[in-house]
C-alpha cells in the first residue's frame, strides 16, 4: 500500500496545506517531516479555513493518525496553542503523537533567530523569525534538547545549561542583552512534560509497522525544494530538508519504502522573504496576481513577492524528488490574462540555459525567457472535469506538463476542498 510524498515545487505556499487534506481523506497517517511553525498550511472545509503551522493538516480527518515526526523542529508553545485553537472549533487533535527524537525550539532560539537577522543586516534572509535556525544548528552541533529529553530532568538541565553557556556569552557580549537563566528555561519546557507524554512514540516503529500492515501514509512537507538546505537558493533557504529525501531522514522510513512523490506547484510562483526570483514581477502585472491570489503570508502577514511560472525551477523539483506527479493549484487565479508567460529558460551572463545555473551567482544573474502562451476569460472555479476547462487553460497546462516531464495529476481551481479537478488517481 502506498507511501506517499508530498512535497512543494517552488519557494513554499503552493497549496500544499489543501492537497495532504484532499488525499488525506483517503490515508491512515499524515506525518511532518521537516519543518516547524516556520510553516501556514491552509485548508479549507465547507467554507471554513484552518490555518496550521505545527499540526500535520491531516488532523482535521477522521481516522486519521497525525504525526509529527523526528525531522520536525517543535515550539512546545505553539504545538499547545494549535491544538487549544482547534479544539475551541470543535475539532480534535487527540490521536496526534510526536517522535521522540524531534528537536525542541527553546525559547532563546527565537532570540538568536531575531539576532542573527539584525546582524546579518542588508545580507538578512527575510526568515519567520521562529528560531528554526538556530534549533536545527543546534541539532547539529549537537547540542539541541529533544521531545525524549523533558523526561529525564537531570539530563535536560545539563543539556539547557550546555547549550546556554555558549550562547549566554554571546547574548551578552554581542547582543548585548540579559544573560538567560538556565534553570527557568528547564522549568519552562519540564511544564509540558505531563501533556506531551502521552503523545510520545517511536515514530520510524510506528510508521514501518503501518506500512507492513498495508496501511497507507502521507509525508507532508513544510517549505519547499527552493528553500532546502542542500538544493534550494543557499544562503537564502530554511535550514532543513523539504525535498523527497527528507520524508526518509525526517521519519525513519527507508527510501524503498515510498511508492510516489507528489509536488504541488502553483500555476504561477510566489516568494517570501529574501533572495533570488527570476520571474519576480515588480509592476502591475505582480500586483495583480498577489490580489488576485491573495497572496500574503499566513505565518507572517507579509505579502509575498508574485511571478509568472518558471518551468526551469519545475523541471529542477522534478529531478531532486523524483516527482511522480504534479498536482497543480491555483489555475482559477490565471483567468482573464489575454496571454500567460511561462518562462522556459534562462539567459545567464550571455549564455543560454535550461537547467538550473551551477552556481548561485550565475541564478542572481539568470534572466527569464518567456514563452507567451493563450490566456482564457471563463470563470474555471466550477470546473471538475479537464476536458470541461477552456482549450487554453488546457494547453496551459499540458505545455507545463511538457517542460516539467511530469504528468500533472490534479488542478486547483479554488481554495476549497472540493474545488479540484483529478485526472489521474494519486493513491492507487
Ligand atoms: P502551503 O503552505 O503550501 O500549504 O500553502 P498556503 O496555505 O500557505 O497558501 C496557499 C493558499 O492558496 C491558501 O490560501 C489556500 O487556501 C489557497 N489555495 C490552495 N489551492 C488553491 C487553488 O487551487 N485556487 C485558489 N484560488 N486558492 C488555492
Ligand atoms: P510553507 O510550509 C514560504 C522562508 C522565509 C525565509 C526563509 C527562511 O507554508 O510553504 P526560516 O524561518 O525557515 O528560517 O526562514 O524561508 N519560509 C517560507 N516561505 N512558505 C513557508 O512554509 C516558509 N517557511 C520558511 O520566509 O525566506
Ligand atoms: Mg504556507
């Protein structure tokens, strides 16, 4: 039974809050492999929005198991806050576990995060300001304090007072701010220790015994491959892995075991935060998508910097996922445009490209090559079926499907679950 990936395409917001919801009515366990509350995942159910950060978007599913897993960077604050949001929905978050070996966002991290970015001045990422940094530097300095650790409080003082001691100096002579007080930290984090016992489990056990007794499962990503670590815009990325691979790391289930990788791609590309963005558009035509597609952050607020589809950046998450399909969103947002450039290459100090640039200054240099194709005026957002969409919004379509190599499985045409129009089935 299937083991599926899903993962963004872009620079994160492609929708992949409403695709791991919409296959989620039909799998056993959503699990988070990556990521923190960096993420806002956004589903819509009859009308009604939920906006997830650290809850896996399955959670709104009965039967569903929802599982954050060891590769996911937890803010104990936060994790309670969305799960006290929901339930005053009348929703329920009971049946969520946590690994064992997830990373905790100590509170002091959300300082250096804040720190780093000021220090880093005009060269600043532009980051959600969560501490995600410097809890997964931490991880890997080997110095990060884990779920497991609120249960042994000797070892997690010892281990608060460690991490401490090199950034108290820091905070104090650098920053210039209050020295942190160990203790109070431990005693903070030592509060939810009741609460999240009972969450606690093993999670590559748990998501390998599902698997053998044929259950199925649903990786969902925060971010995206253009802010991984390794693949994305370095410097200007989150500091954990988004792409296919992660969902292995990230759980503990091995890469034999994952039967497709699904990445949502929105018909259009948004960014935010800093660096690179070949299609960005900085005049009305940009404007105009981020209204139309609403598109301001729902982590931060902030608005997120639009422009048109960059089939190169496609194409390249193709590659490093091993994307098996493609589920597109937000085609409704592209009507009424009398052409749509898609943009097929780059031209790099002089030299035209395909792929992506070796190196990132040659993607700082890279300028878009467009392709103009046919615009439709019908209003989509009723559409359910491919063969029913205007002729145009169809060869849209296709042509991405042709330069990603990538057959496109599902199409967005409206922020609501129902609004999808599936051509291939992406659990079979
Ligand atoms: P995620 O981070 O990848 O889950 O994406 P976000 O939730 O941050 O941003 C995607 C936004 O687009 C949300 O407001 C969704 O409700 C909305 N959305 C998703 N799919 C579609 C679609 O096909 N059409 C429209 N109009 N909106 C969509
Ligand atoms: P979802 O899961 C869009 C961006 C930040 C910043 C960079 C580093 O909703 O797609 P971080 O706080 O992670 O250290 O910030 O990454 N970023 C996102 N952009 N969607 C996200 O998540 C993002 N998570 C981080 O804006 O540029
Ligand atoms: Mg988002």
């Amino acid at each position: 039974m299937p083991a599926v990936v899903v993962v963004g395409t872009q620079w994160g917001d492609e929708g992949k809050g409403k695709a791991t919801d919409q296959l989620g009515q039909d799998v056993d366990y959503v699990v988070k492999f990556n990521g923190g509350n960096n993420a806002g995942h956004t589903v819509v159910i009859d009308g009604e929005k939920f906006a997830f950060h650290l809850l896996p978007a399955g959670v709104l599913t009965p039967g569903v198991t929802p599982i954050i897993g060891n590769g996911v960077v937890v803010d104990l604050e936060v994790l309670f806050q969305e799960i006290a949001e929901i339930e005053e929905r009348g929703k329920s978050a009971a049946s969520l576990k946590v690994s064992a070996n997830a990373h905790i966002i100590p509170s002091y991290n959300r300082l250096m995060d804040r720190a780093t970015e000021k220090f880093l001045g005009d060269r600043q990422l532009g980051t959600t300001g969560r501490g995600i940094g410097p809890t997964y530097a931490d991880k890997m300095n080997r110095i990060g304090i884990r779920i497991q650790d609120l249960f042994d409080e000797s070892i997690l003082r010892q281990k608060v007072r460690g991490a401490l001691d090199q950034k108290n100096d820091l905070f104090e002579k650098v920053l210039g701010v209050e020295p942190i007080d160990p203790e109070a930290v431990a005693d903070e984090l030592l509060s939810y220790a009741d609460r999240v016992r009972p969450m606690v489990i093993d999670d590559s056990l748990v998501l390998n015994d599902a698997l053998d007794a044929g259950k199925t499962v649903l990786f969902e990503a925060g971010q995206a491959t253009m802010l991984d670590i390794d693949h994305g815009t370095y410097p200007f990325v989150t500091s954990s892995n988004p792409t296919a691979g992660g969902a292995c790391t990230g759980t503990g289930v091995g890469p034999t075991r994952i039967d497709s990788v699904v990445g949502v791609v929105k018909a259009y590309t948004t960014r935010v935060g800093e660096g690179p963005f070949p299609t960005e558009l900085l005049d009305a035509d940009g404007d105009r998508l981020r209204e139309e597609g609403g598109e301001y952050g729902v982590t931060t607020g902030r608005p997120r910097r639009c422009g048109w589809h960059d089939a190169v950046v496609t194409r390249y998450a193709a590659r490093v996922n091993g994307l098996t399909d493609l589920v597109m969103t937000k085609l409704d947002v592209l009507t009424g445009h009398e052409t749509i450039p898609v943009c097929v290459a780059y031209d790099v100090d002089g030299e035209r490209v395909t792929e992506m640039p070796l190196t990132q200054s040659g993607f700082h240099h890279a300028e878009p090559v467009y392709e103009e194709l046919p615009g439709w005026t019908e209003d989509i957002t009723g559409v359910r079926r491919f063969e029913d969409l205007p002729v145009n919004a169809q060869r849209y379509v296709e042509r991405i499907e042709e330069l990603a190599r990538v057959r496109v499985s599902a199409i967005g045409v409206g922020a609501g679950r129902e609004a999808t129009i599936v051509r291939h089935e992406l659990l079979g």
